[in-house]
C-alpha cells in the first residue's frame, strides 16, 4: 500500500531556470536528473521533490513543502544569511519569524515562484 511507498513532493515553477538557481544556490540542492523540462532533487531518508515547469506556479496560499531539521534558529540563520527571506505572519506563538506551537518551532519563506516552503523543529513536551 501507498503507506509503504516514498512520498516525493512537487514544486512547480512559471521559469524553471531561475527557480533552479534559487533551490541549488540558496539552498544548496544537488540536481539528480533533468525530467521533462523539469528537475528532480533527492533528500534523507530516501525522499525528494521534483520541480517542474507550469504556469500555475505560486497559486496556492499554503505551503507546499517542509523540511523536518534538528535546530530551526540555526537553518533560519544560515538561510538568512544566503539571502532568504523568511515571512512573518500574525499568529499567536509567533516572535519573529519562527511560530512555536502545536508541537513544533517553523518558519516559512517562498521561493522565487511564490511556493510556500517550511522547514520544522519538532519540539518535545510541547
């Protein structure tokens, strides 16, 4: 069943070439194939995306993807530094641009196709 299946996630881009420089020069993503106009990234635990060409890129208002990490300030602060701008949004928990609720530390910051991205810190006894 599909619970025993990799999960991927799909990025879609209106320009595919300037959202690969910003996943592979921001972000630091290694390219593993070019697929039909589009590009596939692979990640831990034996998961990955695919960014791929549509003119539907950026429509959605939530996110598209998110990245479980171990210090949520430490990839904020790397991210920052490389240019990435994290978004602020009016919730409660939330004190710059890190949220802390529901279990979890994250922050959210779009690519340069307008995706809703997130990294995340599980936070224990939350």
């Amino acid at each position: 069943m599909l619970q025993d299946s990799p999960m991927y996630a799909y990025l879609p881009a209106k320009d595919v070439a300037r959202a690969r420089q910003f996943y592979e020069q921001k972000l630091g993503f290694v390219p593993k194939r070019e697929v039909a106009g589009g590009v596939t990234y692979e990640f831990a635990g034996d998961t990955g995306c695919f960014l791929y060409p549509t003119p539907n890129a950026g429509t959605s208002a939530a996110s598209q993807a998110f990245w479980q990490v171990a210090d949520v300030e430490r990839e904020v602060a790397e991210l920052k530094a490389k240019g990435v701008t994290f978004e602020h949004y009016d919730m409660p928990g939330m004190k710059d641009e890190i949220a802390t609720r529901g279990g979890a530390r994250s922050a959210w910051f779009k690519d340069t196709e307008g995706n809703i991205l997130a990294i995340v810190q599980i936070v224990q006894g939350t």
